[in-house]
C-alpha cells in the first residue's frame, strides 16, 4: 500500500510500560518504500514518559497512534502535547484488532506504526482542556447523584423492614416533613401519633394515613442503620453542591451555549452542561450533523449479507451522552411542542412495547437539534405540535379510528356529514 505518512510511531499503552514502534524511511529517501523500525518500551512515569517524547522527536515523527486503554492513555498524550509537532491519534481498539495468535507488546505497536503509515486509522474526538474538564465535573456528579439514589433506597429498604411504610404516602419520604419523622424515629420517637404530627405544610391533610404508615416494629438497630444511611444522603447532597458551584465557574465561559441548548424542549441546566462536556462547542469537528450522532452511538447499525437487512440495534458510542439525551426525550415527550408530537408519532408506529424505541429515536432527534444550535449559534424555534398533522393522509387516519373502535367492540358505519 502507498506510504501516506512517512514518519510514524505506533505506542501500546499499559499501566505500567508503554512499547513504542517507529518507522521511518530507510535512508534518505522519504518516498521509498523501504522502512526501517525501531521498538523500545519505557516506564509509565510521567518523567520517563517525556523521555519518550523527546526520543520520538529526535526521530523526527510527525504522526503517532495508540489505542484508548481505559484512562492509561492520558498521561502519555499529555507527554506527547508538551512537545509541538505531533499529532497524535486515539483509536478504538476494537477497530485496529491485530491477527490473533500473533498478539506482543512489540507487534501491537508495530502493528498500529503500519496501520498509521498507510492511513488507516481514524482518531478519536478529544476535547480540549477546557472542555475536559468540564467532562470530568459533570460525570463525577452523575455518578454522585446516582449513589445518593442508590443510598435511598438503601434507607427505604430499612424503612420497610421495621414495617415503616412512609413512601407509601409521601411522594418524597426525604422532604421537610419526611426528614422529620425519620429523625424522630432515628432518636427513639416510636409514637404514629407523635410522629406523623410532624408533618408540614400539605402533608398535615394526610396525617390519619400517616398514622397508619408509621405503625411499624422499627427496633433500635433499623435507627442506627437509618442513621448511618441519612448521613451518607447529607454528606453526598454536600458534594453534590460543591460540585455545582464549581461546574458553574468552569461552564461559565459558554454560557450562551448552554442558554441556547435550553431551549430545546426537554433540555434542562444539567442536560444542557452535560452536553457541551460530552460534544463541545466546536462543531467543526463533527462535518455534519449526521455525523456527531453517528459518534454518540443514536443511528442504527448496519447488518446486511447477500442483499438481506437484518435488525440490529443501536452501534455503542458515548454512552454519558446518550443516557442524558434519552432523558430529555422522555421529558420532552410530554410537551406540547413538535419534539412530543413526533415521539406520540412514533410510539404509535411502533406499538405498545415501543416507548423505548421512540424516546432513542428523539433523542436522535434533539441531537441534531443541538448540532445546528451550536453549529448556527441560534435559538431554537419549535415548528408546533400540529407540524405533522398535514402529513397525515385522511384516508390512513380514518381508517386507523376505525381499527381502534373496532377493537374496543363496537361495529362502526361510516357515512358524509349531514
């Protein structure tokens, strides 16, 4: 194959070593097809990994291809960015697969020298720094809120076992008057009378019903474990909040773009920052708009074989940005807006079971949206909840009411207005 790059390096990253493979013209002729490869491995010590880059420096490469392993990859790309005239390509490694039985440390970075030389391999997305770090806050927060849900339900799961049924009748068992009575049991309080008058606000009209829920067999360990599990939900709710003020400071040079993406229906603040951590502002990375949802893993893939498609699902991608996207679906399905209007749509072609399947599809759908905001720099302008209906045929929405009252039981004649 045509030597594209004639000066490349290949890196097989491992937590404590790294491999490194060059390949550069033998002799002097950069167009000639004879090469010459050099392999020597080095510490994963942020020291010997800036020896690594000067040795690649004196060798004169311009290109440079390692596989994204976990996070071991990220101290050598930051070695690699303190030295100008690199650029460095972070690949999937289920998409540069070397021949099995034939698997070394050596021929794993020789392998991705030869795949880079040719130009074979495409790099990941990697946003700048700016944008990581905003990546790095909003995950950690994710992950945050989903243990403080996770210890919820841990203190619900003690709740219960001492017979104490108060998320039964508090849709929220940890607001003001929630909080109040799982103190008082915690401190010893075992009277339903006592504790359900500590009830406030709009939760006082439903005190008999508390009565009842909070007539249980709580015994002396169920307080000490309650205890425990309140205290964790305080101490997460304090670095949830640490992190929001920070997320605040560090999002704050793309305000606008956040602003902008909230108006997309469904779109919240978190949403709108999560989104601009997972894909940036700069569009220009991603050609098309088709492309970016491509990247996050929302259009189906493709299986066909001898002229046959078979189903398949959705290829993987960024699975931080999809989750958030899928939510703000599921949100803006109950809008009435053109986003709702297409997810009843869809959820109609695809049957009962299909909820699922439409929110991924708007999700698709406000990815693209989100695409063309940050793209264009504008606000986005909502087509209506009627934007489909003169698309629907008379004739298929006459017949589709009559195939519903047909399957309610009922026999339907259908005649011109009086």
């Amino acid at each position: 194959m045509e030597i594209v790059f004639s000066k490349v390096a290949g890196i097989d990253v491992h937590k404590r070593q790294v491999t490194v493979a060059v390949r550069v013209p033998e002799g002097e002729a950069d167009s000639g097809q004879k090469r010459t490869q050099r392999v020597r491995r080095f510490a994963t010590f942020y020291g010997a990994l800036l020896e690594m880059a000067q040795w690649l420096r004196a060798e004169q490469v311009t290109h440079v291809a390692m596989e994204a392993t976990g996070v071991y990859w990220r101290p050598v790309f930051h070695a690699l960015a303190e030295f100008d005239g690199f650029e460095v390509l972070l690949c999937n490694a289920h998409h540069v697969k070397n021949v099995p039985g034939r698997k070394t440390d050596a021929t794993d970075a020789v392998w991705l020298a030869q795949l880079c030389e040719v130009g074979l391999l495409r790099g990941s997305f990697i946003p700048p720094a700016e944008i990581a770090a905003v990546r790095e806050l909003t995950r950690y927060r994710r992950k945050l809120t989903e243990e403080r849900t996770r210890e919820t339900q841990r203190l619900h799961k003690v709740l219960e076992d001492g017979g104490i049924k108060l998320d039964s009748v508090a849709s929220d068992s940890l607001g003001v008057s929630g909080r109040a009575m799982i103190t008082a049991l915690i401190d010893g309080v075992r009277d339903p009378v006592v504790l359900a008058n500590l009830a406030r606000g709009l939760m006082r009209k439903k005190i008999p019903d508390l009565t009842l829920a909070l007539s249980g067999r709580f015994a002396a360990h169920h307080g000490v474990l309650a205890g425990l599990h309140l205290d964790h939900i305080n101490h997460l709710n304090e670095m949830i909040a640490r992190l929001e003020t920070r997320i605040d400071e560090v999002v704050d040079p793309f305000a606008r773009q956040r602003d902008l993406l909230m108006t997309i229906p469904g779109i919240g603040k978190r949403a709108a920052e999560t989104i601009i951590a997972e894909i940036g502002v700069d569009m220009s990375r991603f050609p098309t708009a088709d492309h970016l949802a491509s990247w996050a893993g929302l259009c189906p893939g493709n299986n066909e074989s001898a002229g046959k498609r078979k189903k398949t699902a959705t290829r993987n991608g960024n699975a931080h940005l999809c989750s958030v996207l899928v939510e703000s679906a599921w949100s803006a399905s109950r809008t009435k807006t053109r986003l709702g209007a297409r997810f009843r749509r869809l959820h109609r072609r695809f049957g009962k079971a299909g909820g699922k399947k439409a929110a991924v599809a708007l999700a698709h759908t406000i990815l693209v949206i989100a695409w063309h905001i940050l793209h264009d720099e504008v606000e986005y302008s909502d087509l209506g909840a009627d934007f489909y209906t003169p698309r629907n045929s008379p004739e298929v929405q006459k017949a589709r009411l009559v195939r519903q009252l047909k399957d309610l039981g009922y026999s339907v004649e259908i005649g011109p207005a009086a």
